[in-house]
C-alpha cells in the first residue's frame, strides 16, 4: 500500500471509530428517553470550566431539539459543580416552584422544560457534563425509579470510549 493510501485508510479507520463510539451514547440517550418517557434527553458536555453545549440529544419530536445549545455563562457555579463533582441527582418537579436561580428558570423556561432530572457525568473524578432528562408538556413528579435510572446511564456513560477518552 502507497503512503498516501496508508494515510487515507488510518483517517477513515479513525473517523469509523469515533462514529462508533458516538452511535454508543446516542443510543444510550435514546433508550434513557424511552425508559424514562421524557420528551428530550440531552448530554451537556463542559468544554472549559463550567462552559459547555449540548453535544448529544434524544427527542421526542423536533420541536424539542436543543443540539448545539450553551448554558447563559452566569447559571452554573462552582457551588453547583461542587455538588455534580459529589454525585448530586437533582430532580426538579416544576422549575416553576423550585428553589433555584431566576437566570436558571429563565434558561429552563426558554427551552420549554416544566420538569427537569439532571445526573453529573464524571470522568477521571472531573465533571465531565450532565446527562438531563427534560419533561416539557407538563410538570412532572420523579420516581426514585427515575432517579435510578439517570444515575445509572450517567456512570455507564462515563466509561464510554468517546467520553473516558476525551
């Protein structure tokens, strides 16, 4: 094989590998979505301290579709991260009565969530990002079952090769 074939099939053996290994959490959050009967799933992944955007997402329907979405730059915290990095589930009935911050109900809000579960997603003991289940048609009581559930697509996603190798 020339060099330049040689190079071209490592690129192609590369890029297969990595749609592999993203097939593998996509399919994580559609299941997650299924077993969970929310409207979206999403993986919110930090790319600095305390930064990130939806890099994954699973839907019940297009309109719900935030791919690509960043969090406004003042809602997440270090006090919140400190709490992700201790393994904190948060579950939020109605972010309408819960005690959180106006800039997060104002963000929560804006992308049509009335219920809201969020586990941390931990690589190598950092906060990798946030695997969050949203209900948007209504408001919604959490099940310990649901809780379950999130915490546990969050630690297994933590060992999928896309994300421990990042």
């Amino acid at each position: 094989m020339n060099p330049a074939n040689r190079d071209l099939s490592l690129v192609l053996s590369r890029i297969t590998n990595k749609l592999q290994q993203d097939q593998v959490v996509s399919d994580s959050l559609h299941k997650l979505r299924e077993n969970l009967n929310v409207d979206r799933v999403v993986l919110y992944y930090f790319y600095t301290k305390w930064k990130g955007q939806v890099t994954f997402e699973a839907i019940s329907e297009q309109k719900y579709s935030i791919i690509g979405s960043t969090g406004p730059d003042d809602c997440f915290n270090i006090e919140y991260a400190a709490l992700y990095l201790e393994g904190r589930v948060q579950a939020t009935d109605d972010i309408e009565k819960a005690p959180i911050s106006a800039c997060h109900q104002d963000f929560l809000r804006g992308m049509q969530v009335r219920s809201n579960l969020v586990a941390p997603v931990l690589n190598h003991g950092k906060l990798w990002g946030l695997l969050v289940g949203h209900h948007c048609q209504d408001i919604r009581a959490w099940k310990t079952s649901d809780i379950d559930t999130i915490r546990k697509y969050s630690h297994d996603l933590a060992f999928a090769p896309s994300i421990s190798d990042s």
